[in-house]
C-alpha cells in the first residue's frame, strides 16, 4: 500500500495545533518572533544531491508556526547560485563542504513564510562574490530580507514599534563575534535611534559534543569560533533585545538575562542530502519569542519539530526530543535563569 505523507503530516499537524494553539494568537502588544536555524535547501555541486521534486513537501508541517510571527527568521547555509564559478575556500579555513542551490529553490522559504534570512555564516561565500550577490538578488525578488557581514539592516515595524536585527558570525572583520567592538557600537547606535534589536550570530563548535555553550572562546577546526555566553551578555548590555544563535547543528540552551532572551543555538532546521542527520543534528526546533515594545521577553514556546528523509520534510515529533533536550540543557547551564518550561514547550 502507498503511503500517502500527505495524509500523515495533516493529520499530525491537526493534532498538534491543540496543543500548540495559544502561542498562534499573540497578546496584544507584543512582537511575536519565530526562528529557526540552519537552512541547506540541497546542493547541485560537484553532483545533484538535490531533492526530489525540489521538495515540495519540506516545509508543509512548519508553515502555521512560522507565518504566525511577525519576525520570520532563518539561517540559510549555501549559495543560491545557478553559474558555473568554481567553489572558492572559506576565509581561514578549509573548505569542506560547499552547497550551490539553484535559484528557484528560493521559492521554498517564500512559500513557507520566511522574511529575513541571515546571510553572515561559514557557507554564505561557497561559491564566491558571484555566488553571495546571486543569494542577495534572489532573496530581495522572492521578498526576503536578509543581513551579512555587509552591512544590511533589516527592518520590520510593529504597529509604532520600529524592529532592527543585523547578523553577525566568527570571522575577523565586520560584524564579528571575535572582535566584537565595532558590532557592538553597530548594536548601540540602533538602540539609540529609537529600534528594538535582534541579533543572530554564528558562533560555537560544531556537531556531537557541541550542545553545551563553552566557558570561554570555542575553537573548531582551528578557528576561533567565538566566546558565545561573553559576546551576548555584551550585546545585551549594549542595547539587544533578542539573540539568536546558530551554528553547532545542534541545538543548546536558553538563557535570560535582563530580561533578554538568548537561544545559544537553533540546531539545524533543512538539511539536504549528503550530510548526516544523525543523532541530535536531526532535531528541527522552532523557537517562538513573544517580546514587548520595550524588548523585554514575554513568554516563548519550542516546537519540536524533526527532520525526516525519502521524501525530505519536517514533522513534529511526538516524543517531543527538542523541548527535553532545551529543557535539560537550560537548567544545566543557566541555573540562574528565571525561564520555566514547561512539557508542551511554553517558556517563561
């Protein structure tokens, strides 16, 4: 008998938005965040490791949670590139995987209901300058903002509340998490005119053994990967509402600190064929922050969302893994925290 993938997700969905239901209506005058981490949508380089029909099921699951948010946010790993350009080395470091995603793929995020990607990660040059301005341009025509090392500031308004969030990674530079200082002032001088700021940055080690923020700066593959507890207390301190961190492939815990919410990482969220989805890199959270126009945290939920194969999709995951495992990770490393979790995700 076939087995209609259709049907099941539907009918997860349909049970799941009982539980998962309050979080759709956000209270009034509150700015309602969703986010995601790492988006690798299937590479054509060196070889076709793209999904079948261009998967067109992958985020069916996830749409409702992320189209109720007013802050859309994803980490998209790769180039949106349809050229010939060879892969170009990663600065400081070596190239061990590249991902080139044609251009029509893009089409995925905007159906799902994305609105801003950051574009400040290890993969985002993969394929050269001509790869990073293909991923830009293809991102502004399907109506996606996004921020880089560039310079770009996206920006939202909520009623009369004006929303800045800029990316940042590990690299020397711009927008660097390893010498933060000019970031930093990047971050004040938002404040100071007026908008609420939300920070990602990519940041930490990678992989099994990952999941638990480092005392201290992170070092993977030789490269500084960055000081993650440090540079978001010091975002915060200079004015920060919200920072969202990605990069382990695994997900970590949530602090709050003055009343700012930090998510140390989102894990993974699509991962195309040819990279493992193994062990906790299959976990799929969807983190939603409601926060008020002071940017201070109101209340937030995990959705356990995971990452399945044969074809490429999300489902919620009845076992609820990601919200045990943010839940254990949270209360081992931030015992100051205020944050209460509770079963079904909620966090307060």
């Amino acid at each position: 008998m076939r087995y209609n993938f259709g049907v099941c997700i539907l009918i997860r969905v349909l049970f799941f938005s009982f539980i998962f239901l309050s979080p759709f209506v956000h209270a009034a005058n509150t700015i309602a965040i969703s986010a995601v981490g790492d988006i690798m949508l299937g590479t054509d380089y060196p070889y076709n490791r793209l999904p079948k029909n261009d998967g067109e099921e992958w985020f069916d699951a996830v749409k409702p949670w992320i189209k109720s948010a007013h802050v859309r946010f994803g980490n998209f790993e790769g180039a949106f590139f349809d050229g010939d350009a060879q892969p170009d080395g990663k600065p400081d470091g070596v190239n061990h995987y590249v991902f080139r995603t044609p251009t029509r793929m893009v089409s995925l995020l905007q159906d799902a209901g994305f609105n801003v990607m950051s574009l400040a990660n290890n993969h985002v040059r993969d394929f050269g300058l001509a790869g990073f301005k293909s991923t830009k341009q293809t991102l502004s025509k399907a109506g996606i903002q996004f921020s880089s090392k560039s310079g770009e500031v996206a920006r939202f308004k909520v009623e009369q509340t004006s929303i800045a969030l800029i990316a940042a990674d590990f690299y020397a530079g711009a927008r660097s998490v390893t010498d933060s200082a000019d970031t930093v002032d990047e971050i004040r001088e938002l404040k100071d005119n007026g908008e609420l700021v939300i920070v990602s940055a990519h940041v930490g080690g990678e992989g099994a053994g990952a999941e638990y923020v480092a005392s201290g700066t992170e070092i993977f593959l030789g490269e500084n990967r960055g000081d993650s507890m440090a540079f978001a207390h010091q975002a915060i301190d200079a004015g920060a509402d919200v920072i969202l961190m990605h990069g382990p492939h695994v997900p970590r815990g949530i602090e709050l600190y003055k009343n700012r919410i930090i998510i140390y990482s989102l894990g993974n969220f699509v991962t195309g064929e040819g990279i493992s989805i193994g062990g906790n890199s299959r976990l799929a959270p969807l983190v939603r922050v409601e926060i008020d126009p002071s940017g201070e945290f109101r209340s937030g939920q995990i959705v356990p969302f995971i990452q399945k194969r044969k074809p490429e999709r999300l489902e919620i995951d009845i076992e609820r893994t990601a919200i045990k495992f943010i839940k254990r990770l949270s209360k081992e490393q931030f015992p100051a925290s205020p944050l209460v979790f509770q079963d079904n995700g909620l966090f307060q």
